[in-house]
C-alpha cells in the first residue's frame, strides 16, 4: 500500500469471527487480514497469497 488511512469500522460479530479464523488460517491478524480480504475480492492478489 501506497497510503495508510486510519478508519473505525464496526463490523457484525459473526464477521468478526469469521475474518478472525481466517486471518488464524493465513498466520494473520485481524488488521491486515481486513485488507487482504478486500484486495483478494479486487482480484489484486490471489485468494492464496499470505503477504499481508
């Protein structure tokens, strides 16, 4: 990423879990996993890819 932006964003609990296990899955955080999901559905990197 070129730029950081700071956001809060309130999600649904069960989002919550479900980026959590993911992110477990992928040896990732909660916070870089947020973008890794929304660059994966852009199609910037593949669905795969563990670089945060």
């Amino acid at each position: 990423m070129d730029h950081e932006l700071h956001i809060t964003l309130k999600l649904p609990a069960d989002l919550r879990t479900w980026l959590v296990a993911q992110g477990r899955n992928t040896s990732r955080l909660l916070n870089p996993e947020i973008p890794h999901v929304f660059e994966v559905g852009r199609g910037d990197v593949p669905e795969d890819d563990e670089s945060p």
